[in-house]
C-alpha cells in the first residue's frame, strides 16, 4: 500500500465503529504545529463540522473499504508533494 491514499479513499481506523473519507492529506495541525498523513470526515454524512474532522497518520488505518480516484495528475501530484 501507498503512503497516502488518494483523495476519496474510504477507511476504517483502528479501534473506530465509523468508517471516514479522506479529503486531505499531508495535514498540519494549526494549534500543535503536529503534521498528519490525513485528514477525514464522516462516511457518508461529509464533511459537516469542525467537531466531526480527523486527523490521523497512515498506520492508524485498520481497512481500506474504497480507494479514490487514481490517474496520472494523482500519481505527479503524489510524486512531486507527498514524498
């Protein structure tokens, strides 16, 4: 597995009873200053507060249920970014 799953991917954290959606990546935490490899909402409800967003690294991940979109403008942007 990728270190960073595309935007889109659906998972389920270890110890979590509600899979999320990622729609970010690469994530520094404003207050902390702590870098994150993800940041999450609820699946499927969205993206609909403060409260209900996660951050969390790649080896929280317990299962992959979806994984998002993957073309070529990903993979450049994976390469070029997140490496």
């Amino acid at each position: 597995m990728d270190k960073y799953l595309p935007i889109g991917s659906v998972v389920l954290l270890k110890n979590g009873t509600k899979r999320v959606m990622i729609y970010g990546r690469k994530q520094i935490h404003i207050e902390t200053g702590k870098e994150w490899d993800y940041l999450a909402c609820l699946y499927p409800e969205g993206n609909i507060n403060e409260e209900f967003m996660y951050l969390f690294n790649h080896d929280q991940i317990d299962k992959v249920y979806y994984l998002g979109y993957r073309d070529d403008e990903e993979v450049k942007f994976v390469e070029e970014n997140l490496k």
